[in-house]
C-alpha cells in the first residue's frame, strides 16, 4: 500500500514539476499561503455560488502554478498575468484574494534580468492599487498584497541571481581546475623529456658504436656495453626518482602497499 502510494507521489511530481527543478517540494511547501485566501470563509457563511467560484479559481491557479516552473523568460509573463486575472476574479468573493498576486510577484524573478524582473513587480503593484482603487477593495485586501509582493518578489530575484554567480563560479573554478591538471601534465611531460631525452639520445649511440666495434675491437665493444648498462641504470633511477615526486601517497596507498607487500611472503595482513 505504502509503496503504491510512494509510486503515485512520485509519478505525480513528474508531472508538475521539471525533472532538473533545483527548488525540490519547496513549491509544494509554499502553497501554504493559501490559507491567507481560505481563512476568510471561516467568518461568514459562503453562498454556494461563492464555494463553486472559489474551487474553480483555485484550480485555475494551481494549473497556471505549477506550469510556471516548466518555463523561463518572457513566457512566464503569460502565466504571471493569468494568475493576476484569477486574483481579480476571486476578488468578488473574498478580499483574501490578494495572496494571488504574491505569487504572481514570485514568479517575476523567471522573466529575465533583474530589471525585467523588478518591473514585472512593479507592474504587479501598481495593478493592485488600480484594482483596489477601482473596486473600492479594502486594506485587508490590498495591504499584505502589496508588502508580500515586494518582500518575495524581491527575496527571489536576489535568490536567483545569487544563484546564477554561483553557478558561473563553479564553472570557472572547474575549468580552473581543467587548465591547471593540463598544465601539470604538460610540465611532467616536459620534465620527464628533459630527463630521458638525452639519456636515450646517448643510449642510441653507444649501441650503435658497440655494433660496429664487434667486428674489429671485442674488447671495446663489450666496454660500451657495460657503459650501456650503467647509463641505463642511472636514468632508470632517475626516473623512479622523478615519478616518485610526482605521486601522491596516502594512508590508503601506503596500506595498500604494505598489504601485497606482505602478501608476497606469506604474511597475514590485518
């Protein structure tokens, strides 16, 4: 039971909300405000057409609600503006209507720019004021509209764009981090040329010389081999010095380490 009830949940926030949507089930969580527009009806007792018009709007928000998070720029602004006309709709049966235009003053943050989105808010305000004025709406009505509009509206346009720094700042810091392990590639490369390359160059040509020295002077020959060997054992050394430099050892490594050593010998490790 619980793991179909788990499974229904799931499907159903696919269907609402994006799957890459950063804010989680916050906007779950922040349709608690609605309870600034449902507490009204406690005080009185609502005609049936009141009830069916509310359940109607409510819908109508939820639907435009939720779509918003699927889009960005300018076609936010369509969504922004059906739910300021369900706002104005449901003005008629409660002055609570007015937590409709917060969350129309939310969204103002995906429309763009802070600009933009700070005269999206600013639209919004001045529409509540047209709409109190005109309607002879009360303070109860157009009070907690406008100072929640400004408040959130304004608390999400900070957000967003904090968020936006920050992720031009992981990406710079990434291809930091990019450009700095190319950098050390290339130096180890270049050290380890710088190493070798004239060690190899010289290898080369002692074996050449000793190939020709076969055929006239054994001696000779056999001497420029040893030589071979002791410059072959140098750079060698050289090399496991350079390479020990360039790794990084720890605890794990070092353990690893001292494990198949023992191991080599029959020695338990624990």
């Amino acid at each position: 039971m619980i793991k179909s009830l788990s499974r229904v949940a799931t499907a159903l926030h696919r269907k609402l909300l994006p799957a890459d949507s950063e804010v989680g089930v916050m906007p779950y969580l922040w349709l608690v405000y609605l309870g600034m527009f449902f507490v009204h009806f406690f005080f009185y007792d609502p005609p049936a057409w009141h009830i069916g018009l509310t359940l109607f709007g409510v819908t109508a928000f939820l639907a435009c609600y939720f779509r918003a998070y699927w889009v960005t720029g300018h076609q936010t602004l369509k969504y922004i503006a059906g739910i300021c006309v369900i706002g104005s709709l449901m003005t008629l049966v409660n002055p609570g209507a007015g937590v409709f235009f917060v969350y129309a003053s939310a969204f103002a943050s995906h429309v763009g720019p802070p600009k933009q989105s700070i005269a999206t808010i600013g639209a919004v305000l001045v529409y509540i004021v047209l709409l109190a004025w005109l309607r002879e709406l009360p303070a109860y009505f157009y009070a907690p509209a406008l100072i929640f509009s400004v408040m959130i509206g304004g608390v999400n346009v900070f957000q967003r764009e904090m968020a936006k720094k920050n992720a031009e700042l992981k990406l710079t810091q990434e291809e930091v981090k990019r450009l700095a392990t190319t950098a050390e590639r290339e130096r180890i490369a270049r050290d380890l040329h710088d190493l070798v390359g004239h060690t190899f160059s010289m290898l080369t040509m002692k074996a050449q010389l000793a190939q020709k020295l076969f055929d006239h002077d054994i001696d000779k020959a056999r001497q420029e081999i040893a030589e071979l060997e002791q410059i072959s054992r140098s750079a060698l050394s050289d090399v496991r010095e350079a390479v020990t430099g360039y790794r990084q050892k720890d605890l794990a490594s070092e353990l690893a380490n001292a494990k198949t050593l023992l191991n080599s010998v029959d020695v338990a490790f624990h």
